[in-house]
C-alpha cells in the first residue's frame, strides 16, 4: 500500500461545515468594500523574489526568515510566494498604468504564506483580506480606512476591538530618531540581546519590537519617533485623530508602534484583541507613500491595511457570532430508482426556481429504505422532506413533511402538483 500523504504542516484544508463561515464571512466583506467603492483586485500568488526584498526591507523577519522562495527549475528565475500582498498590488498598478486615469480604491482577498511556527490564529498559508487605496495624499482616505475597519466590527457584531495609532513621520524624520535610537541603544549595549545586535545598525527601529522582558525598560526609555517630527507630519497626524474624534472611535496614541515592513511612513494602526492571546493584531496598515518609488515608479501616496480571515473567523467562533451553516430548504426521498427520471428534473427546476434541494442518491444496493432515508433527510438538516412516491407520483404530485418544528401537526404536510414547481418552491422557501 502507498505511504499515506498528508498536508504540509501549517497549511490547512478548510472543509464544511467551516468552510461555510468561510464563504459567509467573504460575503460580508466584499458587501463592504463595494459600499465604499473599493474595487477587487486578484494578484498572482507567485512573484519575483525581488519585489518583497525592495519592498518589505531586506533587515525584515518576513525576508530574513519567513519567506517560501525558491528558484524556476526551467529558467533560474527567483521567485517566491507571496507573504503579504501590498507590494503586489503596487506591482500590479504600475505594471498596468492603473493610475493612469487618477486614483484608485482597491481589495483583495487571499492566501499568504510564511514560514512560522503555526498557532492558532498563524499558520504558514494564512488568508488575508486587504484594502488599499492608491493616488490619495490626505489623511482623510487614512482615516476613511480605518473607519472601514470599524464598519466591518460593528457588521460581524464583533466586540473588544481597539484601535492604536501611530505617526512614523517622513524619511528625514526617522533618520533623525534613527540615529538617536542608534546611540541609546549603544550606550546600553550590554543589555542588547543578540538580535538586537544584528539589527542595531541595520533596522533599529525593529528593536523596539522586542518581546525580550530582560530589554522592556531599556526600550521604553528609547528617544520616541514623535519628537522628531516636523510641523507637516504633526499636521496630518492631528487631522488623522481630529477625523477620528469627528467619528466617535476611540483610539489610543502607541509611540511604539512601528509596523513590521519598511515601506511605511506617516500614519500607522493596528485594531487589537485581548481574546486572542499572543496572537491580538486582528487588523493592521498605514501609509506607504516611498513603496511605487522601491519598486520601480514614481512617487505616489498610498494607503492600506490588511486582516487575517483566520484571526476573524476565531474572534467569531470566541464571540458566538458565527451563523449556522446553511442547509437545504428540502431533502428528497426518492423510493423507487426508476422514477429518477421524472424526480430529477423537477429537482432541478426547483433549483433554477430559488430552492436548495438535496436529491437522495442511489448507493451500490439501490436506493435503500424509506426509513433510512428519512433519518438522511433528518440528519441534512433540511426543513421539508420531498416524498416522491409511487402513488404521489401516478397522481401528478409530491408531499411535503416537515422535518423541524411541529411534525405532527395535521395542517404541517402539503400535497403539491409537480406541473408547478414555481410554486413548490415558493413554499420550500416561505417562512
């Protein structure tokens, strides 16, 4: 006998009825977007290796260790798959001329993958939905997305979420802190661990992303990035939290919040969860004004954020607001295989007329009893059974029985004409 294969670890099947939460939660979402005029956008799930080293940073844990890159056996190219998708969709716009025509307000939805140790809510091909809106300088499409965000909690009916901010400023501006943070972690130099050393001179500002308790109090008496801003930085950084007052979403100002990708400048924020455990960040973005100039064009401003769908789905399932699953409006008992060719094409014009009917399929021995498919249609969750037998049939009809609420009640069984399958369906459906 073969060897059994079984998935790459961290990289999961999503089977029903899970996947159901799935599909409900995409619908939710792109509902959303459209309500903001967000357009979807569907990149590749391979891209040159290059473009998340010019555009993530290469001093980054994502490029250093995380990354799935490998080279094209047939033509040496080095390629990789994708770990986050914003330098693809800024690849995309330039690659087309997207903006051509002026700015542009677009998603995307899909898997990533990373090369981490997987845990709930982080596994190594994760699925992300991200928003990015392409072209706008203002702060005002900084906090439109944000508010987008806020919009999506409040829809799923998800509580607990808090939003951080933070200005990282302009380049100039975090060459300033840079360089002080170089030297306050220099004079401290014997409490830097060894990662802290490799990063010292080449992502200090990384550093500050400990999670090393033994560092704690060193970096929180590190220079903050917001004494170094000049008077254009503080400004869209004030509208930023003027706008979000305006909207009554509260906020809380992290100086120490950095993003993990250097592309970022001016506005960055994170929604964050206390049900989650390590895993908190639901939702995450900033500004990328420097990105399209890294990867080849010219400057443009950028905003955007990303989601994990699988940190969503289980901030949900914590909550109890995940919907059941749908389930057929109708299962249907089919007693006899030679009346399949008058039962299935009813089935299907109930199908094209609205209704979810599951048909009852005929397994190596036949069809099988009545009674045991009666405990199929129970077990479907259906909320009719459909009754095609012999003497329904020679009269032209079908019966319906309830399968859920009161099963007994004499009125709860209909007789219907199947030359009328508008109106079988209709009552499949009622309420």
């Amino acid at each position: 006998m073969a060897e059994k294969l079984v998935a790459v670890k961290g990289m999961n099947d999503i089977a029903p009825p899970q996947s159901a939460h799935w599909e409900w939660l995409e619908d939710q979402l792109r509902a959303l977007m459209a309500r903001y005029g967000y357009r979807n956008l569907r990149t590749p799930i391979v891209e040159p290796t290059a473009l998340f080293v010019r555009g993530l940073g290469e001093v980054t844990d994502i490029v250093e260790k995380e990354m799935y890159s490998f080279e094209d056996k047939l033509n040496g190219e080095q390629l990789t798959l994708r770990p986050e998708n914003t330098a693809g969709v800024v690849r995309a716009a330039l690659e087309s001329n997207m903006l051509y025509e002026g700015p542009k307000r677009l998603y995307y939805m899909g898997p990533m993958f990373r090369h981490e140790r997987p845990q709930r809510g982080r596994y190594r091909q994760f699925h992300q939905v991200g928003a990015e809106a392409l072209g706008f300088a203002g702060p005002d499409v900084d906090v439109e997305l944000i508010v987008l965000a806020s919009d999506l909690w409040a829809t799923l009916g998800l509580t607990g979420i808090e939003l951080e901010i933070n200005s990282l400023g302009q380049p100039a501006e975090r060459l300033a802190h840079r360089q002080a943070l170089i030297a306050h972690f220099e004079s401290h130099a014997s409490l830097l661990d060894e990662d802290a050393k490799r990063r010292l001179h080449s992502n200090p500002l990384r550093i500050l992303d400990t999670k090393n308790p033994a560092m704690q109090d060193m970096v929180n008496a590190a220079p903050q990035l917001i004494d170094h801003l000049g008077p254009e930085s503080l400004a869209h950084f004030d509208r930023v939290k003027a706008l979000l007052d305006a909207h009554g979403i509260a906020y809380r100002v992290n100086p120490r919040l950095v993003r993990g990708m250097d592309y970022y400048n001016l506005t960055v924020f994170e929604f964050v969860t206390t049900q989650l455990g390590s895993q908190g960040t639901v939702c995450a973005g900033g500004r990328y004004d420097g990105l399209f100039e890294q990867i080849g064009g010219k400057p443009t401003p950028a905003v955007g954020w990303a989601l994990g769908m699988e940190r969503i789905l289980e901030l949900l399932k914590e909550q109890g607001r995940l919907p059941e699953p749908p389930t057929p409006d109708a299962y249907a008992v089919v007693p006899d295989a030679a009346s399949l060719s008058q039962v299935m094409p009813l089935l299907r014009a109930l199908r094209q007329a609205g209704a979810r009917v599951q048909m009852h399929a005929a397994g190596a021995e036949g069809m099988g009893s009545m009674k045991s498919q009666f405990k199929k249609a129970d077990a479907s969750g259906a909320r009719f059974a459909l009754i095609f037998g012999a003497d329904e049939l020679a009269q032209g009809q079908v019966a319906l029985k309830p399968l859920r609420g009161d099963r007994d009640a004499a009125t709860a069984q209909w007789v219907l004409p199947l030359a009328d399958p508008a109106a079988i369906a209709a009552r499949l459906r009622a309420d």
